[in-house]
C-alpha cells in the first residue's frame, strides 16, 4: 500500500484523521466556555428543551459555526433548514439593520408598512400553480400550517383534515394532531384536537410498484368517512422529520387528482424543503404540481422568523375580514430578510449548488449501502439523508453514534425519523466545494467507525 492511499484508508476509518482545512478545533467539543454557559443554561432554562451539540456559538462566517472557545464548526444543519442562505449572510444582514433603523414594528393590521406587501407580491407570482394568488404572512411554520386549515374550513365549510404517515407539521395543539412522530413530539400533551386522519405513503425507497396501493388506500379512508367532510389534504412534498422521505413517482399527482376530484384543499407544506432546498424553488416543481395553498417558512426569512401561506385567491379571500392574523405577522425587519433572500436566490446560482451539493452527498456516501447497517442515501438538492437499518429493523444507535462522532470533530449534523434511525444532511446552500467535502469525509469516516 502506498503512503497515499494508506492515508486515505486512515481517513475513510477514523474521522480525526481527515485533515481539517476548514475546521478549526481548539479544545475538545464543548469546549470550556461553552461548558461554562451550558451549566448556567441548566440554572434558568427548562430542561425540556432538547440540545444537539451543547456548544454557545459567538458568530458564524459562510458555512461555519464559530463557538465561544474559538473552534471552527462545519455547518450541516443550517438551523434545521433555516439559514439556507448562510447563517451571517451580509445581505440579509444589510436589509435587517436598514429596517431596525426606521422601526422595527408597528402591527400590520394597524399601519402596513411596504415590504410586506412586497414578500406577498413575490410569493404570488414565485409559487406553484398558473391561478390568481393571495398569500398572507405569519410567524412561524406552524402557524402557517394551522392557518391553512382555517382557510380551507372557511372556504370549504368541512371539518376533517387528512394528514399522512411520517408527517411533520409542528408543536402546537393542531399541529401535534396532524405529525407522526410521537416522542418527543406528541407525547404526554393529549388530548389533541379531533378531525383529524391520517393516511399512508409510498416512499419510492420502499414502494418498488410505485404508488397504487397507497392511493387506494386514500381513496377507503376518504370514503369511509366521507370524502365530503374533508376540508383539507396536507402533505410535505419531500418529508422532513419523518426521515427526508421522497415519495414514489406519481404519489403526490395521485393526491393532487384526488384532491381536485373531492374539492378537497391540497396543502403543500414547503416549510423545511422550499425556498432553494431541493434545487428548485419548491419542491413540488420537481413532481409538477401545484397545491391549493403552499405553504413556506424556516428559510424565508434567511435567520429570522416569517412564514407564510400562498393560495388561490378566492380561496384564501374566503376568511372574514378579521380571520387571520397575528400580533408579530409579516414583521418588517423579518420581511426585509425575506426580500435579501428572494434576491439571493434571483440568479439561479444557489439552486445550482444545492443539485452540486446533491452529487457531492450522493459521490461520497452511497458507497456505504454496500455496508451493513447503511440502509439507504436518498434526497434532493441539499436535503439528503443516510438511514440506518439491518436485519433487525431501524438501527438509531448507530444513527445517534455516527452522528455524535462528526459532531465530536466539527461537523455539525442531525438525526431525524420516526424511528431516530436517520442523519440528515442540510448544508448551507452556498457552501463551497471544499468545505462541503471535509465535512462529507468528516461524516464518512464517523459512519464507517461505528460499522466497523
């Protein structure tokens, strides 16, 4: 064996062995500030907030998270898809501290203010769907999504909602009713509001026959209990906490054609995978499909909290005047983020990287299938993810430990799935080529240690 391809079979087994070009590690992760505040954050926080990496970040540059102890941190998170244009993005920036210098809030439904208007403009004519558009702007993902279910009663005067396997649509009491995932999410907060079903998927990785089956059986549920009663279809084009799931080709067709055939509203929820995410603007372009009402957040307003639900007109017009709101909805400074974020992404360079980030996942870590425990690589853009299974079902202490490791050696990652059983990948999409592969080398030798 030669000296070169020594090192890279070093490499591929331990992650400390890949040399650190972007990284910088000055103390192990936490290091002592941050074990320091981690300690205080104990004596005034609820416990009940979970923590992925106890690290106290001072400020980030490009794809790097820069904590109090001075290590260099590869970003893989993005802040659970947030800061997809960067987490210290100088435009972003810029329009933020313009807008904090005039006023940083009046309430749009007391005095409006012109970037809001501008954002709604923006999404109207930017998301899915050749009709008439109104969009209204909240806070949070959450928000949106309970927003929209008041929108599509309002409009369709039906109670149910027909949610799906896997989903993720939030915390609060509605959206807790509408996610899957029962720990940490769901459990011990019942009772949860009723009206809701849920139905199944056809994950392309596990519906080799494509999306037949699940179909039909949407097509029972909704006649057993009354297609008629169903004001809204609500579904994640790619599913996110769920475990990154993309559907079989057809599947969301197949419900689109469903939902029009019932008059049932079809909600995109594009909250984790739109704005840039999949190489597309939303998700749903590359199903060619449009919902009713779509659904955006996380990275709309690069950093800071705005979301936002863009529908047909006569639909999202059906509220009284009064029916949607929110004391802190569409803020201004939130807005103005939104409009750096809507330039950024005006060139079509970032949509281009998130594919090139696709390729670069899809280079370095689908070999490890061959491996036992290495399930799966699947995705789109710079939303990918490694599943970890065997013979014995879902394996999340292997997810957990790999994930633990790269942490450990400055790549930031996260596990998701309804089983904790998968690492997901969500990059900044600007982030360099470079970079991008220290942290997949980083991450490959992390998954191979825990196999070994």
């Amino acid at each position: 064996m030669t000296v070169t391809s020594e090192l890279a079979a070093n490499q591929a087994k331990d992650p400390a062995a890949v040399k650190a070009t972007a990284r910088r590690l000055l103390t192990e992760l936490p290091g002592p500030r941050s074990r320091e505040l981690e300690a205080e954050r104990r004596q005034h926080v609820t416990d009940a907030f979970g923590i992925t990496l106890p690290v106290f970040i001072d400020h980030a540059q490009d794809a790097l998270l820069v904590d109090v102890d001075g290590n260099h941190l590869i970003d893989f998170a993005s802040g659970i898809a947030v800061t997809s244009v960067g987490a210290a993005n100088p435009k972003v920036a810029k329009r933020a501290a313009a807008q904090l210098e005039r006023f940083t809030h009046t309430c749009f439904m007391v005095t409006e203010y012109e970037s809001f208007v501008e954002v709604c403009r923006w999404l109207n004519e930017h998301t899915p769907g050749d009709f008439e558009k109104r969009t209204a702007l909240f806070t949070t993902g959450a928000e949106a999504v309970e927003n929209a279910i008041k929108v599509a009663r309002s409009a369709t005067r039906r109670p149910n909602v027909l949610v799906f396997d896997e989903a993720y649509h939030g915390r609060t009491q509605l959206t807790m009713a509408m996610t899957a995932k029962e720990n940490p999410y769901r459990l011990n907060f019942g009772p949860l509001p009723g009206s809701v079903f849920r139905a199944p998927t056809a994950p392309a990785h596990t519906s080799p026959d494509g999306p037949g089956k699940a179909l039909e059986q949407i097509e029972a549920l909704l006649a057993e209990h009354g297609a008629e009663t169903f004001a809204a279809m609500v579904i994640e084009p790619i599913q996110g906490e769920g475990g990154f799931i993309v559907q079989a080709p057809g599947f969301l067709e197949g419900i689109r054609e469903i939902a029009t055939r019932h008059g049932i509203v079809l909600v995109i929820d594009e909250i984790q995978a739109g704005m840039g995410r999949t190489g597309t603007l939303f998700a749903s372009e590359h199903e060619g499909i449009a919902g009713d009402i779509t659904l955006s957040a996380k990275a709309l307003g690069g950093g800071l909290p705005l979301s936002a639900a863009t529908g047909r007109a006569e639909l999202m017009n059906a509220v009284h005047t009064g029916g949607l709101g929110g004391t802190y909805a569409g803020n201004p400074v939130a807005c103005e983020a939104a409009l750096a974020v809507f330039e950024l992404l005006e060139d079509g360079k970032l949509l281009e990287n998130a594919t090139a980030i696709e390729a670069a996942v899809r280079r370095r870590l689908e070999p490890l299938v061959e491996l036992d425990g290495v399930a799966d690589v699947r995705g789109r853009g710079a939303m990918m993810a490694v599943e970890f299974s065997d013979a014995s079902g879902p394996r999340k202490d292997l997810a957990t430990t790999a994930a633990k490791a790269a942490n450990a050696h400055g790549v930031l990652t996260l596990t998701c799935g309804t089983n904790g059983n998968i690492i997901r990948l969500l990059p900044p999409l600007g982030i360099e080529a470079d970079v991008l592969d220290e942290g997949l080398a980083v991450l490959e030798a992390s998954i191979r240690s825990v196999l070994s």
